[in-house]
C-alpha cells in the first residue's frame, strides 16, 4: 500500500535547512528575546496576529513602547525576577488594545559564561477561553453549593466508604454537630446499630447497580445520644467510567410524625387491650348501625364471634325483649344515632342469645364523633345482670387477680407478656420485664406484725403505680416479690432509667403508724429480644438477674447476662454438693490466731469454715457461703459450726488455754426468731463460759434491725456473750450508734489495713475509728494485718488485738493447738518493735 502523500512531504519539512525557524514562526505561543535593556531582539510571526504589529518593526524596541504600560505594569514584578536570575511566570489578565484578554507566560534568564543576565526568553499563551470556562464552572459550583447549603432538608455527600464528603446546616441542626464533627464521622458512628443493617445493604445494592436510589426509615443519633427519626433517600453519582463517587443523601427530620404514630399506636393499642380486658360487653358499629366490631364478652353473650358479625346489622345480632312480656324492644343505639344522644335501656330487658336462651342486661348506647364532631358510628356497652354472671366475674376476677394489692397474680402474667411481645415483635420495639423483691421485707413482719407488713405491700404498690407513665403492667409475682412489664423502650438505658426512679420512689413509701421504712428493693431485669423472644425464658432471665442484683449486695440492679447462667448453674452444683457436705464430714474449722498488739501474746482465735474433700479444697468460703445464705442451708450450717466452735474452746480451756473463740453469724441466722434459744443450747451442752465465745456481726445486722434487735443483743451480753461488728467502716459506718448497742469490739476492715501506709487518706481515717471507737471503751480489733509495717502502724494508733498472715493463717485445731505450744502463745518475734 502507497504512503499518503502528507507522510512523503513530513520528512523533509523535518529535516530541511529551515525547519527550526518555520517552527518557531508557526507556534501558537508568543516567543521572544529580550535584552538586558528589555529590548526585542527576537519575535516570532504570533505577534502579528495577537498584537497586529509588524514583528520586524518590534525589533530594537522596548518592551514597554511595544506593549504599552499598563502590560509592562501586570508583568514587571515576573519581569524583574527574570532579570534578576531566576525563572519566572505570570498568568493574569494582559490587555491588546482595548480587549482584554487572559495569558499564561514564562520568562526564561538568559545567563552568560559569567554568570551575567544578558537577557530574557518570553513565553505568552492566551488563555482566555479556558478562563471563561473556568469561571462558568466556577459559577455553577457556587450555585450548586448554594442550594447544597441552605437546602430546607437535611443533605449530605457521603463516601462510598460511609465517610462523610459534604454536609449541609439543615443536617448539622438535626443532627445537633458542627460541620466539622460530622465530616469526621462515618454513617455507622451515628446510625441506631438495630438499623446499620439494612443501610448498608441498600447501599450495597446502589454500589453494585442493582437499583438506583432508595428510601428508607432510620434512626439516627443526636450528639447528646437521643434518637431522631429521619427519613432518608439516596442516590450514587458515578463517574464517566461508571466508577462510583458518592452518595447524594436527602434527609428529612420525622421524629414528631414518629412520635404520632407511637401515641396513636398505643392508644389503638390500650383501646384494644381494655376491650379485650374490661368485664363490659362492647359492640361498634358504623352510622348505618352494620357491626365493626364485637369484644370477648360479647361474643359470649350473644353467641357471634367478631369475623362473623363483621357488617351485619345491629338488630340480627343484638336482640332485645322485654322481660315481662317477651316482646321485642327497640334497639337503643338506633336512637342515640339519629338524635346524637345517650341512651339507656329502660325497664328490665332481656337480650337473646344465638342460640335462643335469654340474658338480662343494661346498655348504654352512644354515638361515636370524630374530631369535626360529625357521627362516624355508635357504641353498644351493656354487661349481664343476673346472680349467676356477677358471681362469676367475681371468681374470674379473684383467680386472676391477688387479693392484697388488686393486681393481676402470675396466672395472668404470662398471657400478658406474649401480648406484650408480639406487640413489641410487630413494631420492631424492644420490652423489659423488671423483677423486684423487696430486700429483707421479713424483717418488717417480724418487727412490726404480718398486718402491718399487709399494709407497707399495699403502699408500695401505690408508690410504683404513681411512677408509672402509661401502659405498663404490674403484678404481683409473690411474697414480696413484683413484675413490671414495660412493653416499649427506645434504648436498653431507658430499663435503666426507670429501675433507678423505681428505687428511688421505694425509699420514700410511708405507712402511717409506722416509722421510717427507707424499703430497698433490688431490680432483675430482662430485654426482648436481646436475652430471650419467650415469656417463660424472658421470666427466668429476669430472676437470673434479681438473684445477681442481690447477690452484688442488693439495693440496686442488674441487666440479665449470658455468664449469670453460668453463674446459676455452678450456684446450683455447689448447693447441691453443699446439702451433703454436713453428713459426708467435708466441712471443718480453721483458727486464726488474734494477737495483743501490746506484747503479741495469742489472745483469742477466729473460728473460719473450710469445705475439703479428699483433702483437697473444694470451694473457697466466699464462694459456697453466699450459696447457704440464699439457699437457707447457712441456718443448719451455722448451727454446726457455733456448736464446733464452741466445744474447741472448751476442749482448750480444759487444757489451760482461755482462749476466746470467734464466730461469724449470718444475717439469715441472727434474724431467726430462735436463734438466742440455739445459742443458750449450745453454750449449755458445751459448758464453755459465755466470755469465751465471741460473735461477729455485720454492722448492717446491728444498725438495720431497731428495737428488737437492740433488745436481742442485750440478752445476748447478758448471756456473757462477747459482740463485735465485723469489716466495720464498710457498712453504714455511723459510730454515733455504737453507744446505743452492747458492743464490745470493733474490726476495722482488711481494706483499710492494706492502704494505710501507702495512702495517707486512709491512715487518717483508721486512726480516726480507733481514738472515737476507744472513746466509746470499745476494743479495736484489725483484720488482715500482712506488713510489719501495718501492725506497727495499728498498735501506735492504739489498736487492741492484730488478726492477719503477719501472725498466723487459718489451721485446723490440732495445728494451732501446737502453734500454741510451739511460741509459748507469743508471737511477738514475729512483729516489727515500735520505734
């Protein structure tokens, strides 16, 4: 195939003589040589065209006189960086004749083997048609960010990362952010995590091009952590190679229409529930008296369900005959509509049954108005009169129902919680059931009488029921024991929120006649659907969690958690092994010795329970105690152990040693009505004297129990019985009661004896129990004693007996009866003399 002809030509134009020249005579760039005194020296053929000068006549002029000076002005300060030695450009507007045009130009120094500037190269291209360009693109920018910004919607360029590009003011005020908060964010950062999913899967489906934009409901979150409702479509923008550039996001605040729906969703839904609820047969109708609706009472009562009734006409199914003489009686609704008025049925009337049988009822007719007034449909409220009914609502209502307070009783409550659910599961919500128990509430019977204890029930009852904004459901589970159904929560922190208003209101019930109660009541609580989607489950996981709210030291709450399974179940193995461990002789007594913090001499022992099995430890105390407390097995325990105590220190005594022995007392013991006859018992039948048993009691089981308590005590000293409060500090801490009960000892808690030489707050604080405690004429007994330097820090506070690892660990008896006899019962070596 022949070459083009133009391909022949290329060649020699190329390579020909005066191809350079050509070149530069034909670009389309105003090239030029200045000199050092500005003058033209070289110009290309361009000139003529842009400047409409001859380029020959340029030559030897100045730039100047050529350009004139308004040209030489808007690029002198280019100009003079050339000539001072360094490259230089300008881009600005530069002006041929009148016409202003806009260039780009260059200025190359010309240096000689010196180092001299000995002229200029110049560069110029017109620009003015990009310029124009640009400052259209410009323009439309600026209109497009213009109704970006002040757009009335909510409007945000999104990444395709979910990082935010761009946001408007409409979506910073809802969303309650500055601009610059919110392009640092993400969409996940302030999506409701129950609606990321489905976000995302739709973005996803815009990415990968199977739809074009959607629309979609969420949640989002405020900067202060409330949820705002937003309604939000989406759209990608890609670009020319169909690669995707962002999102373009329209959002629209719903939150008020949101909150609508809810309070009209809940009133349909309350209407609805007390139609199904209520003892009243109801009927609706429309204006032309054909049935809407039939409750249960009704469709008893007339024997129509409500799908068989729908559209008939009132008469068919609601037939009246008067009672004396069985002639039909004109339907009252029919009445009340046409004259827009109640209407009673006068006289006594009897109603029939589908099935023919006769029911004497009373009705109350009305019409139904809507929010202009006019008459959208009648209502039928009637309810059977007769003996026979009365009575069985009564029993229906008694079964149902706890005779105390009036609430529904749990044969009611799980019906109630399905409800409840399938509600919640409908709107996509969450529910809670709260468990409450009133911590301690025998304490209440025992001191003040069962009647009594009736009547605080009863005022409890009306003290949630005042907290209680709406549709909650509250029944009484049993005993002292309540559950509140709270059929819609925004957020797992609102559960939160009312137990602690719950708490706060129980401390406030008041009886009168009575003192102050301050009752405390600890909180399990349980989530739909996040612990469990069945009534019966969602029931347990809630004792799960009150058994844990009261196991952290009650008077408080606690949010259901897989582990606490775990931990019910492992509960449940160790009760299990625990009612065995008494008869199989797997549980014994350790001694720890107590030393005078005078002269170190073995003054007493602390009698501490240990549970081994084939020598080896099964489970620690603070592990298998609390399962005796709640489980009751600590009473048989307790007793064991104060009659094992007991008979060792009398076997010492025998032997020479006076050596007191201390026991702890559980609350479950201490609060038992018999629990003084036990211990006379066990002091009898031991024949060890009450000066050398020691019991230990929690400060919350001295200043907790009143009067009765206080007069227990006193039998207890009288008894010869020594008393000291155990872990004192931890508790309520109030020595002013101390003078008001027969103590005669106090234990300062091992968590004030491990701080006090490192933290001067502490020290403070112990040396400040001690100087009021010995005011008192109290012993100061310190438990947990390790450092030589605690104990010398105790005994210089004025501390009376030291207890801890520095002076000996729980042994069994026969150990410590060598201990004894090994140190002569002096331990003093042991300790760091005071200074």
């Amino acid at each position: 195939m022949r070459p083009h002809k133009s391909a022949e030509v290329l060649p020699s134009l190329l390579h020909g003589p005066d191809w350079p020249a050509r070149i530069l005579r034909g670009a389309p760039v105003l090239l030029a040589y200045l000199d050092a005194d500005q003058r033209f020296r070289y110009v290309n053929e361009t000139h003529r065209s842009w400047l409409g000068i001859d380029p020959q006549a340029m030559l030897g002029r100045r730039l100047v006189d050529v350009v004139g000076k308004r040209n030489h002005q808007l690029a002198s300060a280019a100009l003079e960086k050339a000539y001072a030695g360094h490259m230089a450009s300008y881009e600005g507007e530069l002006y041929n004749g009148s016409e202003r045009r806009y260039a780009h130009g260059n200025f190359q120094p010309d240096i000689d083997t010196a180092g001299q500037v000995r002229g200029v190269f110049t560069a110029l291209v017109d620009i003015t048609e990009r310029r124009t360009l640009e400052l259209q693109l410009h323009e439309s920018e600026q209109r497009f960010f213009g109704a970006f910004q002040h757009a009335a919607i909510g409007m945000a360029l999104v990444y395709p990362d979910g990082r935010f590009l761009r946001v408007n003011t409409a979506v910073c005020q809802m969303l309650g952010y500055r601009e610059e908060e919110l392009l640092a964010l993400n969409i996940a950062a302030i999506t409701h995590p129950d609606d990321l999913a489905a976000d995302m899967a739709l973005l996803a489906q815009l990415l990968a091009g199977e739809r074009e934009s959607y629309q979609l409901e969420k949640r989002n979150f405020h900067k202060d952590g409330h949820v705002v409702h937003i309604q939000l479509s989406v759209s990608l923008v890609r670009d020319d190679q169909g690669a995707p550039l962002y999102f373009v996001s329209q959002v629209q605040d719903i939150s008020e229409r949101k909150a609508f729906e809810d309070a009209l969703h809940r009133e349909r839904e309350l209407a609805e529930v007390t139609l199904r609820s209520i003892g009243d047969a109801v009927i609706t109708t429309d204006p032309q008296l054909r049935i809407t609706s039939l409750n249960p009472i009704a469709e008893a009562m007339t024997g129509w369900t409500d799908s068989e009734a729908q559209g008939r006409p009132i008469e068919e199914i609601f037939q009246l005959f008067d009672a004396q003489h069985t002639q039909p009686v004109a339907n009252p609704l029919r009445v009340a509509i046409e004259h827009n008025t109640i209407v009673d049925l006068a006289g006594k009337t009897l109603l029939r049954h589908r099935h023919g049988f006769d029911t004497p009822v009373e009705d109350s007719s009305a019409p139904i108005h809507d929010h202009a007034g006019n008459v959208i449909g009648g209502v039928l409220v009637f309810h059977d009169v007769s003996e026979t009914r009365a009575l069985a609502l009564k029993m229906i209502h008694l079964t149902q129902h706890d005779t105390l307070t009036g609430l529904p009783n749990r044969s009611q409550l799980q019906g109630h919680i399905g409800q409840v659910l399938a509600t919640a599961e409908r709107r996509q919500q969450r529910a809670a059931l709260l468990h409450i128990d009133i911590d301690n509430f025998k304490q209440v019977n025992e001191q003040h009488g069962h009647a009594a204890g009736d009547r605080v029930l009863r005022a409890l009852v009306a003290q949630i029921q005042r907290c209680l904004p709406g549709d909650e459901l509250l029944s009484r589970y049993g005993g002292d024991e309540f559950v509140l159904v709270l059929p819609h929560l925004d957020s797992v922190g609102e559960a939160a929120s009312r137990c602690q208003v719950l708490i706060n209101h129980c401390e406030q019930v008041r009886v009168d006649d009575l003192p102050e109660l301050a009752l405390r009541v600890s909180i399990g609580i349980s989530v739909y659907p996040d612990d469990a989607t069945e009534p019966e489950t969602l029931l347990q996981h809630a004792e799960t969690a009150l058994v844990a709210a009261k196991a952290q030291g009650q008077h408080g709450y606690r949010f259901f958690t897989p582990a606490m399974n775990e931990r019910a179940q492992a509960r449940r193995q160790i009760e299990s092994a625990l009612r065995q461990a008494l008869p199989r002789h797997e549980l014994s007594l350790h001694y720890q010795p107590k030393v005078d913090a005078a002269d170190g001499r073995i003054v007493g022992a602390e009698a501490l329970l240990r549970w081994h099995v084939n020598g080896q430890e099964l489970h620690k105390p603070d592990q298998f105690i609390p399962v005796a407390e709640d489980s009751g097995l600590i009473l048989p325990i307790g007793a064991w152990v104060l009659r094992q105590a007991c008979k060792q220190a009398r076997l010492w005594q025998q032997q020479g040693h006076h050596m007191p022995v201390s026991v702890n007392v559980s609350p479950l013991q201490f609060q038992h009505a018999d629990f003084y006859t036990w211990l006379d018992d066990v002091l009898a039948e031991s024949g060890l004297e009450g000066h050398l048993l020691e019991l230990e009691l929690t400060e919350r089981m001295v200043m907790s129990g009143g009067e009765a308590t206080a007069s227990l005590l006193r039998r207890i000293k009288q008894r010869g019985v020594r008393l000291s409060l155990d872990d004192f500090g931890t508790g309520y801490c109030s020595l002013s009661y101390l003078k008001h009960f027969p103590i005669d000892a106090l234990k300062i808690d091992r968590a004030f004896v491990r701080d006090l030489t490192t933290d001067r707050d502490t020290a403070t604080i112990t040396r400040a129990i001690i100087a009021m405690a010995r005011s008192l004429n109290k012993d100061v007994i310190a438990e947990g004693v390790e450092t030589p330097e605690q104990g010398a820090f105790l005994r210089q506070a004025g501390c009376s007996q030291l207890q801890g690892f520095l002076y000996g660990v729980p042994t069994p008896a026969a150990e410590f009866q060598q201990l004894l006899a090994d140190t002569g019962g002096h331990v003093a070596a042991w300790t760091t003399p005071l200074s």
